[in-house]
C-alpha cells in the first residue's frame, strides 16, 4: 500500500508532487490540489473540464 499514489497530493494538472509543498492550493470546483505553476492556466481549465466529465462515466441511471 506505500507505492499507491495519493491523488491529494500530486498536483491534478501536472501531476508534480505537493506532499511536501506548502504552496499547494486547491481547484474551486473539483476540489483537488493544484500546483502555483498549472494555478489559473489553460492546462487547469482543461484537467477540470476533463476530471469533471469523468465523474459521470459508470454512473448512468436508467430512469432519465
């Protein structure tokens, strides 16, 4: 279990490593952490559109 990856502590963007950062911050509508660097570019707006469309796979109801 020591080699499985946290996904709150790498940047979602980039994928850097923040466990040690303490300039980490977080995406207001994904909630996952995101490095000063990937913060407000067009590879954020991407990785979120891209994490939130994700959400959704798997989980179609029947009903709608």
């Amino acid at each position: 279990m020591s080699g499985q990856k946290n996904i709150m502590q790498e940047c979602f963007v980039c994928k850097k490593d923040l466990s040690q950062s303490q300039n980490k911050s977080f995406n207001t509508r994904t909630n996952l952490p995101v490095c000063e660097e990937c913060k407000g570019t067009e590879e954020e707006k991407k990785a979120e559109k891209e994490a939130l469309d994700s959400l959704a796979e798997g989980f179609i109801c029947g009903c709608i």
